[in-house]
C-alpha cells in the first residue's frame, strides 16, 4: 500500500495513471482521487477524477451497463472529492461525513431524476428478482440485484419502490464514499504523518446537534413507511461511524488485542443489530464524550 501511495504522490500523470486502472480493483480510483484532493486541491482532485471515470464511462457506451449504475459510479468519486476538500480544509472529520452524505444523497436524487426511464427499468428488473425469490425460483442474476431483492424481502416489502431504491443506491454510495476517503487519509498519514490517522480516527465525534438531527431523522425514517428503511440506514452512516471510533479507542485505552475489533467487524457483517448498537454509542458520545470520562477515570 505505501509504493502505491508513494507512486500516487509522484506528480499528476502517475495519479491520474492510477485513478484510470484502479476501477479494475475495488476503492482504488476513488481513494486516489481523495489523496490527491487531500494533499493538494481541489482542482488537481477535480483532475484525476476526470480520468478516473473514462473507464465508467467507456463501459456504458461499449457494454450494457445501465446510465444509472454508470452514474452510481461517478457520483461516489465526485463524492470523495467534496468530502476529501471538507476535511483538508477543517481537519474535521464530523463535517467530512456530513458533506460525504449530503452530497451523495443529493447527486443520486438528482442522477435518478435525469435517468428516470433508467430507474424505471430497475424497478421492473428488481421486481421480478424478488417475486422469483419469494417463489424461491431464482435465476441466474447479479449479486447487485440479489442483494437489493433480498434487503427488500428482510424489510416485509411486498413491491420496490423507487424510494426504497434510491435510499440503497445512496447507502451504498456513502459507505462506498466513506471507505474510500478512510483509505486515502491512511495513506496520507503513512507517507506524511504517521499515527495522525488513528488519532483522528480515535477521537471522531459528532456534535450533539448534528447527532440530534440524524437520530430524528432516523425515527421519522422508520415511522413512515418501510420504504424509507434504507434511508434511515444512510442517515445512520456518520453516527456508526462515531460509534466506532470510540470503539477502537477503547481497545486501545484498555490495550485489548485487536481480536476485539475484528469480532465488532464480524459482528456488523453477521449481526445487524450491533450496527444500531455502534450508532447508539456514537449518539450518547456526542453528549457525554466517554474519552474524556475514561481518561478521568484513569487518573484517579
């Protein structure tokens, strides 16, 4: 990871090499894109997207591949670099993640509207994949489509909806968003500071406004209509995030093995709850910021 790192800092022809064969290996290109954005500028990060989404592009006109998912795909790097700029400007990564989900919600509502005959043959498309899977008769179809389907089915959903649909396409985008920009500050941090990122990591927390506003929305979210069950999972994304930073500063306050975290990840992949759980502790840190207490508690 660091020759890489390295070879992307040399200049902007070696970057923009890697932003355009990086779409063959998952968050390459975006956390390119977000390095460069963090070291340099906005401009030059503006630059290397370009690049960066020729292969995006390239694949709509000679394959298939449908404008809505080709614009999915752009939309996370323009993402990355507005949330990359936020954080090289203010060093704070509370408004890195809120800008990481506006802008990736607002450009998806904004992408399904300019694409809507697209969006319009996903939910036929989607439809039929989760009819066949209640019949439990499926055929041979993308993960992409299985995964929707299957999150539909979880939800008690009889018919997707294009608001259900566009609340995971802009999920996906942020976690997508959020792991990108997570890798390029890591390399940034390995070649020019190293151990800036666990501390930055470690002492993520949101303000308790901010908190205030995402948990409301959130309980709106589930209170309307299971349709807007995916939205309140993207509302949810900066929340556990806070929850686990806290977390991995706890391992590391009370030197627990790192076996720790990877039963929390496991968890998240395997357990759905524990996310509620993580955001829950992100929520209560904005208000009583438990770094602080157990460094009081240390002391004494």
């Amino acid at each position: 990871m660091r020759v890489l790192a390295e070879f992307i800092m040399r200049g902007r022809l070696q970057a923009s090499l890697v932003a355009f064969l990086g779409n063959l290996v998952p968050l390459v290109s975006p956390a390119t894109v977000g390095l460069v954005t963090l070291r340099h500028s906005l401009l030059e990060g503006c630059l290397v997207l370009l690049w960066a989404s020729l292969p995006v592009v390239a694949m709509f006109y000679w394959s298939d591949m449908s404008v809505l998912l080709a614009a999915t795909s752009v939309v996370g790097m323009v993402a990355v670099v507005a949330a990359a700029e936020a954080l090289r400007q203010t060093l704070s990564w509370s408004l890195a993640l809120m800008v990481a989900l506006l802008a990736s919600a607002a450009l998806m509502v904004l992408v399904s509207m300019l694409a809507s005959g697209s969006m319009d043959t996903l939910l036929v498309d989607l439809q039929r994949v989760l009819e066949a899977m209640k019949a439990k008769t499926p055929g041979p179809e993308s993960v992409f489509y299985l995964l929707i389907a299957g999150t539909a089915i979880g939800l008690g959903l009889e018919q997707v909806s294009s608001t259900f649909v566009l609340g995971f396409l802009s999920w996906l985008t942020v976690m997508h968003v959020v792991v990108s920009l997570i890798l390029a500050r890591w390399w940034q941090a390995m070649l020019y500071n190293p151990g800036g990122f666990r501390s930055e990591f470690h002492g993520l927390r949101l303000d308790r406004v901010v908190a205030c506003g995402l948990v409301a929305a959130i309980l709106g979210c589930n209170l309307v209509a299971a349709d807007y069950s995916t939205w309140a999972s993207l509302l949810g994304v900066p929340l556990l995030l806070s929850g686990l930073g806290f977390v991995h500063y706890a391992v590391q306050f009370w030197q627990l093995g790192v076996q720790w975290l990877v039963i929390v990840y496991i968890g998240l992949l395997v357990f759905g709850p524990l996310s509620m759980v993580l955001i829950g502790i992100g929520f209560l840190d904005s208000f009583f910021d438990f770094r602080v207490q157990l460094a009081a508690r240390k002391r004494k």
